[in-house]
C-alpha cells in the first residue's frame, strides 16, 4: 500500500514537471509574441535572447541537479529545446546565418543534449537530441 502511494506521488510529481515546462515555453511565446507587435525585438535580438534563455534553464537545470535531479533534468531539456528553436529561427526562419552554421549548431545542440543525458540519465534527452536532429532538415 505503502509503494503504491510512493508511485503515484512520483507520477504526480512528473507530470507536474511536465506542466511546468508546457508553462514555461508558453508563457516565454507570449512575452516575445507581444515584444515583437510593439517593435521591440528586431529578428537578431529574438534569436539571441532565445539563445540566451535555453542557456540560462540549461545552466539552472546543472546548478540544481544536486537539489533535485527530476525536475531539474525537466528545466535543462526545456533549455535544449529552446536552443534548438532559436537555431530554427536564426537559419531557417530569418535567415541570419547559413544552412552550414545552422546544421553544425544542430550538431552541437544534439551533442548537449546527449551529454546531458550522461549526467542526469533521464531519456528525454535522447528523445529531444534526435527529434532536434532528425527535425533539422525541415
């Protein structure tokens, strides 16, 4: 009875973290959506920024993997999203760097990723590296 409790508190606690992610990105496609309609963000600084942020939860996700290796390994995967995203946006949205550049930060992106998954050994690391790879030629 005891373990039965402890399963479900742990698949409460996943889908929380899942939740939480969902939340993150949605809110962080508002907050730009609305910086672009006012003329703020020009497509360089969109792309930057976008890249800064996947690394900021990446590095967040390292920092606190010692307090919480679940949810923090959920918050580095954002960030790797979120750094594949902005690759997207820079190469093949807006143009602003070459198809070569492009795939070789894919490359690297999937080489986080894979890394990633050797320190928190969590498989959606393998799920994003190859979704974000395979994905990069469309």
């Amino acid at each position: 009875m005891a373990e039965q409790k402890k399963l479900d508190a742990v698949s409460s606690y996943n889908w929380l973290a899942a939740l939480s992610v969902i939340c993150f990105v949605l809110a962080g496609v508002y907050i730009i959506k609305l910086a672009i309609d006012a003329g703020w963000l020009t497509p360089l600084r969109q792309c930057g920024l976008a890249a800064l942020f996947g690394a900021a939860l990446v590095g967040s996700g390292l920092r606190l993997r010692e307090m919480d290796k679940s949810y923090s390994s959920y918050l580095s995967a954002t960030g790797v999203v979120v750094l594949f995203m902005s690759v997207v946006a820079a190469g093949g949205y807006y143009h602003l760097i070459s198809t070569t550049f492009a795939l070789l930060l894919f490359s690297v992106v999937a080489l986080l990723s894979v890394w990633l998954f050797s320190l928190f050994r969590s498989p959606i690391y393998l799920v994003v590296a190859a979704l974000g790879t395979y994905l990069a030629p469309f």
